[in-house]
C-alpha cells in the first residue's frame, strides 16, 4: 500500500502537470522529503510553476525513483523516454493508488465503475441515489481529482469512475464494490488490441477485498477471462424499474441501469428510494441531451458519442433521424447499420475536416449530405425536416468520432451545436 504516511520518505516523481497531477502536487508537497515532477509541455509547467514552489526535473530518466506518480492521460509507450517507464513500471501508480491507500477501508466504502459507454452519467446517478442518504463523493476520471477531496474519516461511500487508462497504472486499488458497464472497441490507439483493452478493463475485478463483489450484466461475453476465485454479481436486464425518465425513454432500458440498481439494493439501499431518486435524476450534458423542439422538429445533443457503439445507443431510441455525424474516428472502430437502424436514420449530415472516410464507410447504405461544418448541418438538417411529412422528426448530433479536428473537445462541439439551435427563429 502507498499511503502518503508510506511516501513520506521516499523519493517521488509526480509526471504530468493536468488536473490530477496538480492536484497530486498539492496533496503531497509538504508531507514529502524528495519530490519532483515533470510535464513535457512548457505551458503546464509554467502554469504549475505559479501555483507550487516544486522543482522540474528535465533529467527525471536519468533518475531512480521509489514510485512514480503518472497522469492517465500519459502514454508511456509513444514517449520518448519510453525505455525508462517500461524498466520501471512496476513504480508506476497513480493518485488513485494513493487515496484509496491513504482512508480506513473497514469505515469508509471504495465503488469503482468502468466501461466503454455511459460511465460518467450511470457514475452521476449512483452519487445522485447515495448522496440522499449517505455522505456520497463522485471522484476519479468524473469529478474531482482524488487526491484533491479533503477526506472525512469515516462512513462515506466514494464512487470512482475509472478509465482504462487509471486502471492500467493503478496496482493498489482496492474496492468495496466495482462493476464493468459494457466493453466495445475504444482507445486502440493507446492499447494497440481489443483483447489487451478487454484485460485492462477486467483487471478492476482484482481489485475486490474479501466480502465485496464485482458486478456485470449476465449477457457479459467475456466471462470466461475472469479467474473463478472472483465474487461475481451477474445482473439480469430488468424491465420492472418503473422508470418515468427522458433519459431512459423508449427500449432505452440501458443494462447499465439494471447493474445501477444491483449495487444500490447491494449497499441495502431501498427500491423506494431508489426508484425515487431515478425518477428526479438530470441527465449530463452532451449525452442524449433535450436542446429545443421547434413544431414537430426535437434536437438531440449526443456530442459524447465518440464512437459508433455510443451513437448506435442513440440512434436506436429514436425514429425519422436527421443524423449529423463525423469527424476524426477512432482506431478500428466499426460502424455497422442492419437494415431496422437503416430504416431510422432519414439522411445523413457529415462533418469533419476529412469527410472520406466517413463518406465510404455509409455510402450506398443511407442518404447522406458533406457539410463539413455543424453550422451548415445543422441548417440544412432543420430546413429538410421543415420538409419532411412525419409527425415527428429529430435532428441528432451523434458524431460517433472523436472532435479534436474542429474543436477542443466533445463539449465544444456540443456547445456550438446547442448556440446554433437556439438561435434559429420559430417560423
């Protein structure tokens, strides 16, 4: 275990200088002897340079260190001094590491949640059902950096949502309770093979002290990879969650909310409870989000969906789609249509700076117009559905790739999306 009361003699490097390292900074600076840090961009060490009095080492691989603290966002593999993480790897950890080892696991509860999809707003849930009755904290890849949560001694419950990228470098990891929401292809870019991607997620299994379970939707197809000595909560679907819900409309019955509902009646939570909190819940932004209906035209905003598997969700709950879609898309992400998600989607508005691929990936299969830009999507979208003789029809960005070719990130580009619409007049 690497409680800071462990560091505080041993000789640390903290690599990365965003959110979490900044806030590992903070946390430790003054309860440890011998600790450096390092970001390979300037600006971020001239950013953490204004707030902490901490030296930059730019020899840190000449270096030996007790334990390094990396950022996630860090791929050790594409570094240039990637010989030096890989020889000392078994030193990496990370801030969640360190938090988890740092609170009394017998007063206080760990809930770890991971998935490819719809991990932060099934994350925003749990804490919106827990925080009615206990004191509930959402930290980790949701939230606020670990380590920069002035812990309370006792009875809490810190629901942790985690990346593939935390559970990776994690190695002291400890759970009251952990689930897996789904696992499709993501960040191949990164960890080269689905089937390592696939081990990394599971790997949050090992994390599970005695008594406490893992939890996943019984359909799981990669049961077979978990060892037998797991306690293993297999989840069935359940469509007898009275569930009133913009955000679980229609078929939308996410498995993830069955797996939600399984952990809360785990921790002795009731149904009542439960089902009330459900009902009240407000979803995240840019994940399925109502924007405005203008006669019989709802705008959707689904900018989170940065992969197919993501958009497919969405596509699947709606009916006479004006979909607006593109931009960079991840590495051997699959995009498939059957003929009933065909018959869904009216016409198609791509985006992006490169529109080709996407363009060869839906041609001959749906409808579909270049626009490049999400203004003139959006416009053209809104002015064929003006035409359009269905009763209701929805115009949905769900780009199913990733947004770093315009924008700065996914919430950008929701954002724009959101300004543009509510700036069209009611005619």
């Amino acid at each position: 275990m690497v409680s800071i009361e462990y560091l505080k003699n041993k000789n640390i490097l903290v690599f990365g200088m965003g959110n979490t390292g900044l806030a590992t900074v903070q946390k430790l600076k003054k309860k440890i002897k011998n600790i450096s840090a390092w970001d390979d961009n300037a600006n971020s060490r001239k950013h953490a340079k204004k707030k902490f009095d901490i030296f930059f080492n730019k020899n840190f691989y000449k270096n030996s260190y007790d334990f390094i603290i990396m950022s996630p966002g860090i791929n050790i593999y594409q570094h240039p001094h990637s010989s030096f993480f890989r020889n000392n790897f078994n030193k990496i950890i990370t801030d969640i590491d360190i938090f988890v080892s740092s609170i009394d696991l017998n007063k206080n509860k760990i809930i770890a949640i991971t998935g490819t999809n719809g991990k932060s707003t099934f994350c925003k849930l749990l804490h919106h059902v827990m925080n009615s009755k206990k004191n509930a904290y959402l930290l980790g890849n949701y939230g606020k950096p670990v380590l920069s949560h002035n812990q309370h001694l006792e009875n809490n419950f810190y629901i942790l949502e985690l990346s593939s990228y935390q559970i990776e470098y994690s190695k002291f990891l400890k759970t009251h309770a952990c689930a897996i929401l789904n696992i499709t292809p993501d960040h191949l870019e990164r960890h080269k093979t689905f089937s390592n991607y696939i081990n990394i997620k599971l790997k949050i299994f090992n994390s599970l002290l005695p008594k406490s379970f893992g939890f996943l939707n019984k359909n799981f197809q990669y049961l077979s990879r978990i060892g037998k000595n797991r306690n293993i909560i297999k989840v069935s679907i359940s469509k007898n969650l009275f569930i009133k819900n913009k955000f679980i409309n229609k078929d939308g019955y996410f498995p993830s909310i069955s797996i939600i509902y399984s952990i809360l009646r785990f921790f002795k939570f009731s149904k009542k409870t439960i089902i009330t909190k459900f009902n009240s819940f407000k979803p995240l932004p840019h994940r399925q989000e109502f924007v405005r209906k203008i006669n019989n035209i709802t705008f959707i905003n689904d900018s989170k969906a940065t992969n197919f598997e993501s958009a497919k969700f969405s596509l699947k709950l709606y009916d006479n789609i004006y979909w607006i879609a593109g931009g960079i898309l991840k590495k051997n992400d699959s995009i498939n249509f059957n003929n009933k998600l065909k018959k869904k989607i009216f016409k198609t508005y791509i985006i992006g700076k490169n529109t080709s691929l996407f363009q060869s990936i839906i041609k001959n299969k749906i409808k579909y117009l270049i626009c490049k830009t999400i203004g003139s999507a959006v416009l053209q979208a809104y002015k064929d559905a003006q035409c359009s003789k269905f009763k209701n029809n929805v115009i949905l960005l769900s780009p199913a790739a990733a947004s770093f070719d315009q924008f700065k990130n996914f919430e950008h580009r929701g954002n724009l999306f959101k300004s543009i619409i509510k700036n069209i007049k009611n005619v």
